[in-house]
C-alpha cells in the first residue's frame, strides 16, 4: 500500500490575536449590528486564540468585489503554495522531477489554469506530471486528497505523488453579511498551506517504515438531502457561508455507523484505532466526534490544539493535525490510525493507516 513519506504546513506572515480581530470586527459592524457583546461571544465560543491572515488586516477594507479578493488570493496562494511544496520537498529528500501527480485542493478562490498548473512553472516539476484539481469539497478534501492520491498509487505502485492545500478563508468573508453563519464563521476560519508527499510502494522512498505510515484503504461517506448543511452561495460580493447550526448534530447522529461498517470490512472496531487524525470543525463538530465515536476525552487534543493556535484552515486543517501527529506521536508498528473530515453538502472522508 503507498506510504506517507512527509508533510509540510505554511502560514501566512500577518497573525492576530483574538481579542486583536475581536476589536476589528466590533469596529466594522458597530453602526450595523444591534448587540455587539453578541458577535464577540460567538467569537469566544469558537475557541480559537488567533489566526494568520492572507493580508495585513487594514488592506481587506480595500477588497471592492470579488475580483479584487480573487486577486489577492491567486497572488498568495501561489506564495503560500510555492513554500509549502518547497518545504515539503527538503524535508522528505526528493526531487520535485520524480514527481508523477499533484492533487491541488481549494474552496477559496478561483483559477483557471489552476494552482498547481501555475506553480509548475515555479518549480522544477516534470511536465509530463498528472494534475487533478479539486474544488467544492471544502473542509474534507484535505482527507480527500489523501484519498485520491491513495486510489492512484494503488495503481502506479512505482510513483510518487503530492496534495497540496491552499486555503485563505479571510478572503470569503462577506463585510455586508450579518447573518449567524457569517459572524460565528468570521470568528472560526484562518489562512493556511499544506502539503503531503506520498509514494506507491515500489517506489524507493515508500521502503523506510520510519517515514511515515501506510495508506490501507478510503471511504466516502455521503448524507443525502443535506446540500444546505455547508458550502457556498455564490454571490456579487463572492462566497457567501452556509454553514447550519445542525452541523454538530449531522457528525453526533451520523457519522458511528459508516465508520464502523467501514473498519468492520478490514476486521477492525473503533477501539482498535490508536491515533484518531480529525478535521478541527470547531468545538461543537470536535465534541460531536468525540461522542458519536466514543472516543477517549483527550483522543482528538491534537485537533483542539490546532483549532486553537490557527483557527479552522478548512481543508489545510487535517493536514496541520497529520504533520503534528508524525512528528510527535510514535505509536508502536502494526498500529492503527484513522484520518477523518467532514465537509459539504454534508459528507466524510476516512483513511485508515497503520504504521
């Protein structure tokens, strides 16, 4: 089975704290909003300490539409994008010519010829590389990618492959919107990179065990009649947030019996999964998991962690939690893992792994 051979994350170079966006937001709304005190609770809900942004905060008042957010976003995207998959390649001690596919995933923004095609004439890529652009999948597809790049390698055993994940969710933000999903998504969502090198198993770099662990097989899980869960509106101003306060509830109801089926195919129960890998919805979604799955308490600290350094980077997110978990949890070899997210209409994707 293909192996994940390394991770890289990037951050933006504008961080804020809370209380520091807290401010801002309180100061863009105060002629708009009836009840202030209300937009700062949402924000201290979500949990999260501070987030790194696209752009320096005074620029966004500069944003007229979405051209001028579209803009700024291709502009850092390709920077963020460029150090992500440069340090991805330093780490690992590959050569960006042995590269034979890249999945570039966003929800963000917009291009045409898209991201990955535009950093190929940034890095040494191969031209004769397969790309496979994703957009719509949202917060899962950090654990799509892996998925896709998974059902790939299964086929080219001899090849290796890279997902990368640029997500500036600051650029969505609708200035005009005083809707509950806007203000609780202004207080949640930053700005991040990603991206994971993984090689089919007859490649050179997927024979050392310690580089990371084995992809063992994917699911999909989709929950019908659920379109208005999560996603976007597309609008004049740009992506308008859906995004239902039933969230929470959909991971709590749902989401147990597709996984247990799912590990059930391969012999395994949910107590036999050692490091549990989840995307940082937000509190509510981390907790909903925690139950619906009956996890121990402390099982997704790695998840609440990132939420609360970072903010939710949508599909980045996953990513940010898999890098910290190689680097720092060892489980012993033959051990379990499974990496899982969850985005719109409303659906998951799992890897299970083992080291």
């Amino acid at each position: 089975m293909p192996r994940i051979i390394a991770t890289a994350a990037e951050l933006p170079a504008h961080y804020y704290s809370q209380d520091q966006l807290i401010q801002a937001f309180r100061e863009l709304w105060a002629d708009r909003h009836f009840n202030l005190d209300r937009i700062e609770q949402f924000h201290r809900n979500a949990l999260v300490g501070g987030r790194f942004l696209a752009l320096p905060m005074e620029e966004y008042a500069r944003l007229k539409g979405l051209a001028d957010a579209n803009a700024a976003w291709l502009r850092v995207a390709l920077e963020l994008g460029e150090q992500a998959l440069r340090s991805l390649l330093a780490k690992s001690g590959a050569n960006a010519a042995d590269i034979n596919h890249i999945v570039s995933t966003t929800i963000t923004g917009l291009a045409v010829p898209s991201i990955e095609a535009r950093l190929m004439n940034r890095l040494p890529l191969p031209t004769s590389m397969k790309r496979t652009p994703l957009f719509g999948l949202g917060c899962l597809a950090g654990a799509a990618g892996i998925a896709r790049l998974h059902d790939f390698l299964k086929g080219c055993p001899a090849e290796a492959g890279v997902l990368l994940s640029v997500e500036l969710c600051s650029l969505t933000l609708q200035r005009e919107d005083l809707s509950v999903a806007n203000i609780v998504s202004s207080g949640l969502f930053g700005d991040g990179a990603a991206a994971v090198l993984m090689a089919g198993d007859e490649h050179p770099l997927a024979q050392d065990a310690a580089r990371g662990p084995r992809t063992l097989a994917t699911r999909s899980i989709f929950f019908p009649d659920s379109e208005r869960v999560m996603g976007w509106d597309v609008v004049d101003t740009g992506f308008k947030i859906v995004l239902s306060s039933e969230v929470a509830n959909y991971a709590r109801e749902n989401l147990r019996k597709p996984v247990e089926a799912f590990l059930q195919e391969y012999g395994l129960a949910i107590d036999d999964i050692a490091v549990w890998i989840a995307h940082p919805g937000g509190p509510k979604v981390i907790s909903a998991m925690t139950e619906s799955l009956g996890l121990a308490p402390d099982a997704l600290e790695l998840s609440v962690e990132s939420l609360q350094k970072v903010g939710n980077l949508s599909s980045a997110s996953v990513l940010f939690v898999l890098q910290e978990t190689l680097r720092r949890k060892s489980p012993p070899p033959g051990s379990y893992g499974l990496l899982l997210a969850m985005g719109p209409a409303f659906c998951a994707e799992a890897v299970l792994l083992q080291w």
